[in-house]
C-alpha cells in the first residue's frame, strides 16, 4: 500500500519552526517510502481562518523545499461530516448539550491534555433541546460498540484505545457542523493518509480518533507522534506566544533549506 502522510495546519495564525519541523517530518516519511505528502488546510473554524494564512503556509512550504499535494480544504467538507454524524446518531451515540462553558467550569475541574473533561451532566438527554447545543459522544456506549480497540504508534507500539480520561467529547460544535476530533478523522480516512504524523501534544487525541474510526467503520492507520520543538526556556511553541513565524525568517531572507536541513539534523531542542 501506497504511503500518504499529511500536513494539516489550521489558518488560524502563522506557522512556527515547530509546524516546520511537523511538515518536514511528513514529507519525509512519504518520500522515504515513494508515497504522497498532502497538505490539507483545516479551515473548518470559519471565523478564525484567514485565507493569507493558508497563503503564507504554501510559500513557506516551499521555501522549506517540500513539494506536496493539496487536497480540499475542510470548509468545502462539511456535508461529509454531517453524514458521519448522522451515522453517529443511527447508532444513538450522540447527545445534545447545551452547558456553556463557565457551567462546565464551575464544576470540579478535570484537566486533560486536550482541555477540561466534560462531566457528562447532559448525558442521556433527549434529542430535543431549545436553543443552541453541541453534540457529545456517549463515549461508554461508544467505547462498548466498539469493543476493544488497538492503534500503534511509531515510537510507543500498541496501545489500547481508552479516551475515557477526556470526558464525552464534543463532535459536533454549537457553532459548527464538526469539531477538530470528527473533522480530522472522517478526512484522513477520506484522504487516504495511511500514517498520521503529529505532535506529540496530540497522541492523548489518538484515543478519540480511533474509537470515532471503529464505530464510524473508517480504516484505521498508522501513527507518529513526532516530540516537539521547545523554546530555550524549554516550553513548546505556540503560534500566539513564543515563537517567530517562518514567514518572517522568510521574508528577512533566511534559508529555508538550510533552515529544513538543521532541523532534519536534529539542531533544535526537543522535548520527550
Ligand atoms: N489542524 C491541527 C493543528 O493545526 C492538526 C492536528 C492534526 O495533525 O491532527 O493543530
């Protein structure tokens, strides 16, 4: 089988050495193995995204010196995520919660690495609710559909898929017909990608992903949680904080190939 590997960054913000050295990390593995990269913008979060974003991230790419595939962008996939989520409904996974976020943080705080857990207070409502609601996974009755299910990740082998530590999560946004958990997965199966590369930041969200794949009948690939870039007081990057966008490393005439090389050579400090 064909590998394809992706690079799917949010035009939220512009890119850091850390999403470089993600891209780079992407592009290799599929060219080590005579595959495809694909670059796919996750524009889903409408008012966030901004088109010269997505712009600046193919001309950093190529400053960079990788060469890829761009397949469509989120935005143009909603109807896809509405037929997932419908399959999610067909099989009485979902519940409306209407909890805003300060009642979700007024009770006993649970963190997790991809946010607050959410502690179930609207699970088992009915389907009809006034007003504005998300979708929440019933992750027990999710996770007891499924049965047990593996995934395999590069660096730490096989692992039992258990997201219960992150709550019901939400897949279908108040705000949007998606969240970033049913998005990513229903397009990677769609797109083909047979080795999912990441931050490690992300390898909790794994657990989600291939619970959402088994009872969603997507295929299930491969993953890598590459460790991350931190900054020289050892916190990762971050698009708002600490780091200084490629672009202007681009646009102040810096080298993007040398730049790709050092980090393919491991000259950045990076975490476990
Ligand atoms: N759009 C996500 C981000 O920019 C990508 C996450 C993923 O690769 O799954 O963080």
């Amino acid at each position: 089988m064909k590998t394809v590997t992706r690079f799917a960054p949010s035009p939220n913000g512009n890119l850091h050495l850390g999403h470089a050295f993600s891209a780079i990390y992407a592009h290799d593995l599929a060219r080590e193995h005579g595959g495809e990269f694909l670059l796919r913008i996750e524009d889903i979060d409408g008012p966030r995204s901004r088109r010269e974003f997505a712009d600046n991230f193919r001309r950093d790419l190529e400053w960079l010196g990788l060469e890829w595939l761009e397949v469509p962008n989120q935005s143009t996939r909603l109807d896809s995520y509405t037929q997932y989520t419908q399959k999610l409904m067909d099989l009485d996974l979902l519940y409306p919660c209407d909890c805003t976020r300060r009642e979700i943080q007024s009770l006993p705080p649970r963190m997790t690495e991809t946010g607050i857990e959410y502690p179930g207070s609207s699970r088992g409502r009915a389907h009809k609710v006034k007003g504005d609601f998300a979708l929440r996974l019933d992750v027990d009755k999710a996770m007891a559909a499924a049965g047990e299910c593996v995934w395999t990740d590069e660096q730490a082998g096989s692992i039992l898929a258990d997201p219960r530590e992150f709550g019901d999560v939400v897949i279908v946004r108040k705000d949007l017909p998606a969240s970033y958990h049913l998005a990513v997965t229903v397009d990677d199966a769609h797109d083909g990608v047979t080795d999912v590369t990441r931050g490690a930041d992300l390898f909790g969200a794994t657990h989600i992903h291939r619970l959402l794949q088994a009872v969603l009948e997507l295929p299930v690939p491969h993953w890598h949680h590459h460790a991350l870039i931190l900054d020289g007081k050892g916190e990762k990057l971050s698009k708002s904080r600490n780091s200084p966008p490629l672009n202007d490393r681009r646009e102040a005439g810096e080298d993007g190939l040398g730049l790709a090389a050092k980090l393919r050579a491991g000259q950045f400090s990076l975490g476990t």
